[in-house]
C-alpha cells in the first residue's frame, strides 16, 4: 500500500522540514507546498505555525490557503493543526483582536495568565482525557511545548488530552476530521512521532475522514 500523501502547508510560518521529515519517518509521503493546488490533492493536509498569530493568520491568507482549507474541513478531509497552526483554525484570538482566524473550530484563544511563566516552554506532561485512534499507545506522556497563547474551545468534548499548566489548557483537540495539537509533536520525540505516525495510520486507513 501506497504511504499516504501529507501536504505541510508553506505560509512562512512554521517548522516546516522538522514537520515534513517527523511525518516521513511516520510513514507519510510528505511535502511542503505553499500551492492549494499541489495541497488539495494530498490526502491529508498539515497547518504547522511559528509566532503571532495576526501575523499567521495573515500570510495564510495572502498565500490563498483559507479557501483550501475551508472547503477541506467542508468536506471533511484530515487536518493537523500545530501549535499557532492550531490557533489560527479559531476564529478570535487575545493576541490581535482584530485579526480573524479562519473560524474551523469553535472557540477562542487566550493568553496564559500573568502568574506562570509566558511563554510556557519546555517539556510538560499531556494528559489524556478521551479515547481516540490519535493517542493510541500513548498514556500521559510528556510533550515539548513553547508557547503563550492557548485554545479555549466552545465544548469541552472537543479535548482529548490536557496540559495542567496554569489555568490547565487543550494539548489536543478533535472536531470531526480536524485535530489539533498545542504542542510541537515533531520536537516532541519519540512520543511525538507516535502520535504522528498514528495520525498517518488514521488517513491510509480513511478513519480520519
């Protein structure tokens, strides 16, 4: 069987050959493509991201892969979001109010509060909270982190897995075909690349859909 193809989406944002190659060794046939085009014919789509998020959600649209990913999610195809490639699938965010982000997963982003240390950075315990094929094989594992923002989704159903840093927020998220993670799974070793290579499984095997 044919690995499945995984487009990492290029919008000058992200950690894109870290991604490309943890998704290779999971098994996908990855590629970074800043094309909709070339990314629509994948069977999977990866939204990675690095820094503000008005700034993010900005060069994603410049790059005309909103629509892409809109009528994906229509569809209900398999997508990862990474870290701020997580944030931007929200539509609102606390670091640029008057940034739009592409509203995919309902809910908001908030900033971390002023009593821990922002950005939260460093290694720190993901907490499963719900059965899914994604956190097959995986407890409560610790995952690399470095951020200051974090997802609040409108359901709580919509967690799978949690960090208890701070206030404790979403390390997972899941709605539908779309998943989402707040930590970086290609910096997280050998956990990370389980959660990638069962993210992979899920998408040849047409459960992700």
């Amino acid at each position: 069987m044919a690995a499945p193809r995984v487009a990492v989406l290029d919008y000058d944002a992200g950690n894109l050959r870290s991604a490309q190659k943890a998704l290779v060794r999971a098994g996908a046939d990855a590629v970074v493509t800043s094309h909709p085009g070339r990314a629509a014919a994948a069977d999977a789509i990866v939204v990675p991201g690095v820094g503000h998020f008005g700034q993010c959600v900005r060069r994603f649209r410049a790059a005309g892969l909103d629509a892409l990913v809109r009528d994906w999610v229509a569809r209900a195809r398999p997508l990862l979001g990474v870290c701020v490639g997580m944030q931007i699938l929200y539509a609102h965010s606390e670091e640029d109010p008057d940034a739009r982000g592409l509203g995919v997963l309902p809910g908001r982003v908030r900033r971390l509060p002023s009593d821990v240390t922002v950005p939260h950075m460093g290694w720190n315990r993901l907490n499963a909270v719900r059965d899914d094929p994604l956190l097959e094989g995986l407890a409560d594992e610790r995952v690399y982190f470095v951020h200051s923002y974090y997802a609040e989704p409108a359901d709580d159903a919509q967690v799978l897995a949690t960090c208890a840093y701070g206030p404790g927020f979403p390390g997972i998220v899941r709605v539908g075909s779309v998943a989402a993670t707040q930590f970086h799974p290609e910096k997280s070793g050998d956990v990370g690349g389980r959660l990638l290579a069962n993210f992979v499984a899920d998408v040849a095997s047409g459960h992700a859909s």
